[in-house]
C-alpha cells in the first residue's frame, strides 16, 4: 500500500521505519494526514497525530475511532480513493482535526492519566490481598 501511495505522489509520500520523536512529531504537524496500517499496537501514533492537530486515515480500526468524525478508516484499496476526497474537502478535513484533538484532550488530560494509574495499582494491589 505505502509503495502504491508512493507511485501515485512520488514528491508527497514520506515513509520513515523510525525516527527520534521530536522529529516524528515536527513531520506529523506538518503533514496533510498520517496514515496508520497497524492492526493492533499502541495508541502512540495515533494519539500523537491527534495531538498535533493532523487528522490519522486508518485501514483498521483498532482504538474505537469513528470514521468520519475524528479520522477516516479506509482499506489499503481505497485509501487513495478516500485521499482525494478529504483533501477536496475543508470542511471536513477540519472538522476530523477538531474531533480529533478533541478525543486526544479528553484522553490524555493528568486527571483521566491519573485515574488509569490508579485503575491499575488498584488492580494489582487486589490481585495481591
């Protein structure tokens, strides 16, 4: 699929293994979307991309997004499909951007953080009694 994506915008499709994460955040912000193949991993990505304010296209949904409120989730078939017609459309590619930062602040805010934390330590503690 990358490769796809690659013939068809040869001089706007980045594909990078890895990264240090400052650099990964800095080309997120400045990215039209970030597409995530991921069948299943960590929230990382996909909450950093909320995070900077650029909205993820999936091909499967794996963290309860909802398509086309605060991402879009595509099959590698349609993706490019589906490409074309968030960058022909503003409204609604800043309104998965609001969405989007919206779940990530409701997510990732101390209290919601802590409340997990202490969800755990709760679990364990129990596990231990």
């Amino acid at each position: 699929m990358v490769n796809r994506l690659k013939n068809k915008y040869p001089d706007n499709i980045i594909h990078i293994p890895s990264l240090e994460r400052n650099e990964c955040l800095e080309i997120i912000q400045n990215s039209f979307v970030s597409i995530s193949t991921a069948t299943r991993g960590g929230w990382g990505f996909i909450g950093d991309s909320f995070a900077m304010k650029t909205p993820i296209v999936c091909t499967n949904n794996h963290y309860d997004l909802a398509h086309l409120k605060d991402s879009i989730i595509t099959s590698p078939k349609d993706i490019t499909n589906d490409l074309e017609k968030l960058k022909a459309n503003d409204d609604l590619y800043n309104s998965i951007i609001k969405n989007g930062y919206l779940k990530y602040q409701q997510n990732h805010n101390p209290e919601k953080i802590a409340n997990q934390y202490l969800d755990f330590f709760n679990r364990i503690v129990s596990k231990r009694v």
